[in-house]
C-alpha cells in the first residue's frame, strides 16, 4: 500500500538525520483503516522546534520523495503540521512537526515507526493520549443563535451564506453528538456514513438543502428537531437549557415562514 512504502521510506531516511529523535504515525493507521483514499498522518519528533520555521518544515518533507506543494495548518488550528501533495504516487501526507515535549500532549496513541533512543516509547509510557470532546453547555449557549443567524440570511435572500452554515452546524454539532450517541469518537462527520445506524443517517441527511427557500426553513426546521432529541439523549441536568431564547427564535422561524 502507497502510504505503509511512504513511512517505510520516510523512516530510513529519516534515521540518518542527527536532529531526529523519532517518528510516529496516527489516523487511519491506528485502526485499520488504511484505503486507496487514505491520507497519511506522519508525527516528526525533533531535538529542536521547527514549526515555526516553514521553511525548514518544507525543507524536510522534500526529503522524503517528490513534494508537489504544502502549507501548513493554521485553517484547521495546527499550525505545526505540514500539509503535503507528493507525486508518484499521488499521496496526501499530513506531517506534525513536535518536540518531544509536545510529543506528550496528543489526542491518540500514535504507532511508533522510528525512536532513536527510546524517548518516544517513554514519552508514551508516560502520558494518556485524550481525545477532545465537545463541551454541551457551550453548544447549547450558542445553538439557538445561531439559527436566528441563519434564518436572518433566508429571509435576506443569501441562500448560498444559509446552505453553507449547515454544514457548519453538521461539522460542530450533529455529526460529533450523532458519533457520541453511536458510541464512536467526535470526529466531525467524518466517517458518518459507517459509523451511524441508519435512522441517524437519515436524520442527517434531513438538514441537507437546495437553493431554494421553503427546502432551506424545512432544513433548518430539521435541524432544530435534530438537536432537541440529541440534547434529550447526552444532556445531563447540569447543562441549562436556553429555553427562553429557543422560544424567542422559534417564534421567529414561524414569522419567517409566513413571509
């Protein structure tokens, strides 16, 4: 498989760089999921810090075969990992640049592939990797806001600014609780379609939208229902609910429907 030959051969020639401690891999590696359409999640471990020099991030994936183009992760939060398109074959690989005390703090146990002299397994030994769970009670502060947002861009004609923040609202809610209740990490909705049972796909699938009003309101009207019965199932008692702003923004939805 390309992206197992890619690793084999960032290791070998990594292994000659004295500036190396090690390196490790993460994502669809660790569960067996690797598939023609993979990405490759490599971990470079340096003596020194090298994420805040672009230049010598580039410097070092070009080592490891034919780089087409990278950039670095500030889109996504990372500013630490190398986003790159190699050429034959055509590879995405992801590369984190860390010390090895960043090395501690992950969201996972990444595999080890090269550890010049033990650090990265007793970095390991020594620290849980946890992966981010959204906060409820910041959802819930938020969620009704931001369907006054949206309903304010319909009745405004922006279809397109309205189509675009459902998925937003998939990405940051739906499809992270939909995973929590199907017992499955909060990755997004990455993976969803494997991961949920098929009732919950369906319900997805219900905020999806054409350009067209009347299938934007019955969105987001979707979309509400959806939250409301997510809310009901991982909620404890110690979430307040923002009942009185729910109200207010679902008088509002009727408004905008009558319109």
């Amino acid at each position: 498989m390309k992206q197992v030959e890619f690793a084999e051969r960032a290791k070998r020639i990594l292994k000659e760089d004295k500036s190396v401690i090690g390196l490790a891999v993460a994502g669809s590696w660790l569960t067996i999921e690797l598939d023609e359409f993979s990405d490759l999640d490599l971990i470079l471990v340096t003596h020194d810090k090298i994420s805040e020099d672009k230049g010598k991030m580039l410097d070092i994936a070009g080592r490891l075969g034919e780089l087409l183009s990278g950039f670095t992760g500030e889109h996504v939060g990372e500013p630490r990992v190398l986003i790159c398109l190699y050429n034959n074959p055509l590879l995405h690989v992801d590369i984190k640049f860390v010390t090895l005390e960043e090395f501690h703090s992950r969201i996972e146990t990444p595999k080890i592939l090269l550890d010049t002299d033990g650090q990265l397994k007793n970095a390991l030994s020594n620290s849980i990797g946890r992966f981010p769970y959204p906060d409820y009670q910041w959802i819930e502060d938020r969620f009704w806001i931001w369907i006054h947002y949206a309903l304010l861009k319909i009745g405004r004609g922006e279809y397109f600014e309205a189509i675009d923040f459902l998925g937003f609202l998939r990405m940051v809610v739906f499809g992270p609780l939909l995973l929590i209740k199907n017992n499955n990490l909060p990755r997004g909705v990455r993976k969803v379609e494997t991961q949920l049972k098929e009732e919950d796909i369906l319900a997805l699938k219900s905020t999806l939208s054409v350009y067209q009003k009347q299938s934007l309101l019955e969105s987001y009207r979707n979309s509400a229902a959806l939250y409301r019965k997510l809310r009901i199932s991982l909620f404890d008692n110690n979430i307040v609910l923002q009942s009185d702003t729910e109200n207010e923004v679902m008088n509002y939805f009727d408004e905008i429907e009558r319109k």
